[in-house]
C-alpha cells in the first residue's frame, strides 16, 4: 500500500527571533488646512496663521515585536519644545503606522527644522538604532 502525507498550504505563523528594528521615514511637510489632521495640506511653505504639520511612517523592518514604545519630536515653537509621544501600540515586524503631527505657536521664519526621533529612551532593544531619526526643513510665514 502507498502512504500519504497532508501538507499545510498558507496561514503560516511568523516565528519571532531576534530584534526589532525602528525605521522612520517622514513623508510630507506642509500645515493643516482645519484642526483635523484629515485637512493636512502637502507644501514646503505654511501660510500664515496655519498650523504647520508633518506627515510621518514608523516601521519596523526587524524580526521581532517592538512594545513598548514612544517617538519625541522637536518642533519650531516660538518656545523650543519637545513634545513627547504616549505609549505606542505593539509593532510587529512588517507593520507601520503613519502620524500626521501638527503644532501650533509655530515660530515663524525659513528653514525651520522639524526633527523626530522614535525609540528615543531605547527601552525597546534593536538591531539598529542608526535609523530611528529623521528631519526636514519647512518655511512658516509670518503674518
């Protein structure tokens, strides 16, 4: 008699090992046309009395969970601020999140800099933490 064997096709499990790894990549600049950050506005230069905003993806491209987690960002007030995330939700490897963050009391002039950093307290261990910061440059006009 022959034998037969059942083989399992798809909805394999992913096996964590290893690290996770923070990738951040911001993807637009521009300012919110309302207070709704569904009204964000693609542009280099905000207008006047705008709130300026900036469009940004974490991912992690690591091989294990990342949780849990925050990401800071320095922004162009009229007082330097930092403004510090709350806790994140778990990112499993391959997963992203994208943010639009906008501010207000925008300090006003060219090449204003718009830095963030995710992981920035390393309380989550990775296998690279060289990618976890990302800036760019926006000009606020004055009114």
């Amino acid at each position: 008699e022959g034998k037969s064997n059942t083989y399992q096709i798809g909805g394999t499990t992913n096996v964590l090992y290893g690290l996770p790894d923070f990738s951040i990549k911001i993807t637009a600049v521009g300012y919110l046309a309302t207070t709704s950050a569904e009204s964000f506005v693609a542009s280099s230069t905000v207008p006047s009395g705008s709130r300026p905003a900036v469009k940004f993806t974490v991912e992690n491209i690591g091989t294990n969970a990342a949780s849990p987690w925050q990401f800071r960002a320095s922004i162009p007030t009229q007082t330097a601020y930092m403004y510090h995330s709350p806790t994140q939700q778990p990112l499993s490897p391959g997963d992203r999140i994208e943010y639009t963050l906008g501010f207000d009391q925008a300090s006003t002039g060219p090449n204003k800099i718009i830095s963030i950093t995710v992981n920035f307290d390393h309380v989550v261990g990775e296998s690279d933490s060289t990618n976890n910061s990302a800036s760019t440059q926006l000009t606020i006009l004055d009114s």
